[in-house]
C-alpha cells in the first residue's frame, strides 16, 4: 500500500505564501511597482497576449502524440519504479494509465474514457531501446585539464528581482542590516558559477544574466497585458490556471492586480525561460540557484539556525495531477529517466554543502509535499517545484542558507570580493564564491553518474511548444 501525505506539522518551506494570503496583502500595498507599470499605455493585444496563451495554454493533441518518441526509452521496470518512489507516490497519475508489458497508453481522463491519446512502447530490457544506440550515444565527459569538457549545464537564477521582487515577494528589509532580494542574489551566483563551469571545460547556458523578465514582451506593457487577460478573458485559462488566479481572487482592481502579478513572475516567467533553454540550448543538466529563510522572514525577522535543502523533481500530488499541463510534465521527466541522474548530482552537491557549512537540512523527510529520495538523507527530497518541473531533463534546485540568519545575511550584504574579510568576527571568503564552488564540486563529483546516462536521454528530447 502506497503511503498517503502526511499530516504531521513539518518546517514550511519558505517561499511564496498561500496564494490568498498573497494576493490579499500585496494588493492592500498597492504593489508600487505593479502600480507603476499599470500606468503605461496599454500594450496591442494581438502580441503580447498571443505571447502569453502560448505559454499558458494546455498540451494538444499533437504535443501528446509526441511523447512517441520515446518508445524504447524505459523498460516497464523503469517507467513503474520511477512513477512509484519519485513522481507519483500518492498515485493520482494511475487513473490516467493502462500499462501492459508492451508500454503505455496515456488517457486524457480517468478511467480510460475514449481512445488513448497516446502509446508509448518499453524497452525490452534494461538499457535496451529500439532507437540506434550509434545515433544516441555521446562520448563520455572530460579532458586533460578540462574534467568538464563535453557537458552542457544551463544555469537558472531563480526569481527576478530588481524592479520586480517585491511583486514576487522576494524583498524583504532587516532593520539594522539592509534589504534583501532573492532575485540579485540568484543572478550573482549564476554569474560566478558559468566563470567557474567554463573554466573547467563545460558548456554554459546563463538563462538570465540580468534582474529583468525574459518573457519577450514590452516590459511597460507585461503587467497590463496579464491583467486584461484575467479581467476580460478569464475563460480562455486553462482549467487549472483559472481556478488558481481567478476564481478564488476578488474583483477589484487591487486584488486582479496582484493575482496578475503572481502569474507574470511565478508561471509565465518560469515557463518562458523553459521555452528559451528549450529552443536554443540541450542542457545535460540544469542547476537552478535558489537561497532559502524562514517564513517569517518576510517580517524581516531573523533565523537562529541556518540550514541547506535542495530538491529534485517528483512527489506531484494528486491535485496537482488534475492539470493536463502537469501530467505531460511528468511523463516527460519519467520518459527521460532523470532520476537518477538529479538524484546523483543532488546528492553530491548536498554532500560538498555539508562539507563546508556542516548546517543541518532542512527537515522534510516523507512529508505531505516531498520525498526522500536517499534512506537516511534528509538534505535531498523530491518536490513538484515550478523550475525542476518545467525545464526539460535534469534538474538540481540548490536552496542553501537562511538568508535571515544574521550572519548569512551580513555575508549577502557584503556583496561579492577576492580573498576573505571578517564578518561578524569571523574570515569568511565571498558567500557567492562557497556557493559557487560547492555546486562546481558536486558536479565534479558526480561525473561517473553523467557517463552512465550518456545514452539516450538528451538525445530523445524533442521541442515542445
């Protein structure tokens, strides 16, 4: 019998609050910045929302057809353990399936109503698949001098910032230390870690290298953009999308505002720069740079601990499972057979943390929300997160230090130096510089797991949308 969500209390994850908590304080703020690109003269309607229904419209019938190509990808041994230890421990994918010893046929709903809108075939045998090996196969990474050679990381700074972080709820001020936001410092690690990547040999894609959106559209126009969506066009949402930003938010323009905000920075954003590495970039591995706190550190009150968690794709509820979007995510990422992969690197990149902080994880364990992924090892759980959800193929989402804990924090306003400098009376050499160099390690550490999953996965990823 599969194990049910707990319902014990458990160390929130910090981050965005619950969405009517959200909506309900920001638009009581008035979200200046929000307020601020109300005012711009309305965008044309033809391209900036043909952008965003883009982004947010459900999977068709030709995206489903697509998952064909990767037949002979996974054994059914594979496809199953996979499902039932990562992605889908609760079981609210199953309704969905029908899966024999031949593969599996994909249902658009439960209950196998009406014809599959997809089969999928197994490999025969581990590590065994109908395509060509010779066409799949990459030569193993590294070179003298160069360990990294061969392998292509996409690094994604999570969040925005700049002009743009208090509407993400990502800024927050610390009487007698400064103001805070995520977002800079997400992009000033990125911008060290591509220097340090690149030097050892692997090919580097910075999805952001600014404190700007990526989405392509007018920034004096983004804002006014999703909002008319909401307000005029609620019924052209996907189901899933609707419910969340609009039939549960007040109708006044304060409360629109700010749910517009919410979907601009969290899922159109989030998904835009999935479609930018998608289109220009196969990464064998996509690291997204994240810094963690406490709930209250929106308060600007301080932590008395620091700890570290980072995350690998999996443990999608089955509430989440409702949305097509999401379901085809997760086939994707099972068909890849990332597992292992984030799994190895994660654990890596955990162990090299530890290494250098000695801070405690963050304590998720088998949670209403996660998964351990490793018995015994608290620092990395499975979690339905935007980012590692979204990007294709690998994924490690890096959450170390509480920014609120005083001494983190004076380490973050220091900014970023050569050598070491006394904080708060101890040497300490840049924070961006250790986090940096602990990712580079644990990449470096896990090599031998990139070797062993250089057949096949990257090279039967297709372009979506």
């Amino acid at each position: 019998m599969r194990p049910r969500p707990s319902t014990k209390p458990l160390h929130r994850r910090p981050g965005p609050r619950p969405l009517a908590n959200l909506i309900r304080m920001m638009s009581i703020l008035g979200i200046t910045v929000a307020g601020w690109l109300s005012r711009a003269p309305a965008a044309p309607s033809s391209t900036g929302e043909a952008e965003i229904y883009r982004l947010i419209r459900e999977p068709s019938a030709e995206d489903w057809r697509a998952l064909d190509r990767f037949n002979g990808a996974v054994t059914r041994r594979q496809f199953e353990d996979s499902l039932g230890r990562v992605f889908d421990p609760w079981s609210g994918l199953r309704a969905y399936l029908r899966i024999n010893d031949e593969g599996v046929s994909i249902y658009a709903e439960p209950g196998f109503r009406g014809p599959p809108l997809v089969t999928v075939r197994f490999a025969r045998a581990r590590w065994t698949s109908t395509r060509s090996l010779q066409a799949s196969w990459r030569p193993p990474i590294g070179a003298p001098g160069r360990p990294l050679a061969g392998l292509r990381i996409a690094i994604e700074p999570a969040d925005i910032g700049g002009a743009w972080a208090t509407m993400e709820d990502r800024s927050a001020e610390f009487p007698g230390y400064g103001r805070i936001q995520e977002g800079d410092l997400n992009v000033v690690v990125g911008r060290i870690l591509r220097t340090k990547l690149e030097a050892l040999g692997a090919e580097v894609f910075l999805v952001r290298d600014t404190t700007e959106p990526i989405l392509p559209i007018a920034r004096q126009h983004l804002l006014t953009v999703v909002e008319r969506i909401l307000r005029d066009r609620p019924d052209s949402l996907p189901e899933a999308l609707r419910v969340r930003f609009v039939d549960h938010v007040p109708r006044t323009p304060g409360a629109l505002r700010a749910s517009a905000g919410i979907l601009l920075t969290k899922t159109l954003e989030t998904r835009a720069r999935a479609a930018l590495v998608r289109r220009e970039f196969r990464p064998d591995l996509t690291i997204v740079l994240q810094h963690d706190a406490t709930p209250d550190s929106s308060q600007g009150k301080l932590a008395r601990t620091n700890r570290n968690i980072f995350f690998v794709d999996g443990a999608y509820l089955p509430s989440e499972l409702r949305d097509p979007e999401q379901r085809m995510r997760l086939l994707t990422k099972v068909f890849e057979n990332v597992a292992p992969l984030e799994k190895a690197v994660a654990l890596s990149i955990a162990e090299r943390f530890r290494q250098v902080t000695g801070y405690p994880p963050v304590l998720y364990g088998n949670s209403a929300t996660t998964r351990v992924v490793e018995k015994g090892n608290l620092y990395v759980v499975a979690r339905n997160l935007d980012f590692n959800r979204e990007h294709d193929g690998p994924v490690v989402v890096t959450e170390p230090y509480f920014m609120n804990q005083a001494e983190t924090l004076a380490r973050l306003l220091a900014g970023d130096y050569a050598g070491v400098r006394i904080i708060a009376g101890h040497p300490f050499k840049s924070i961006f510089r250790e986090y940096a160099d602990c990712v580079v390690d644990g990449i470096l550490g896990a090599r031998d797991a990139f070797n062993r999953g250089r057949r096949g996965a990257s090279a039967m990823r297709g372009p979506r949308r």
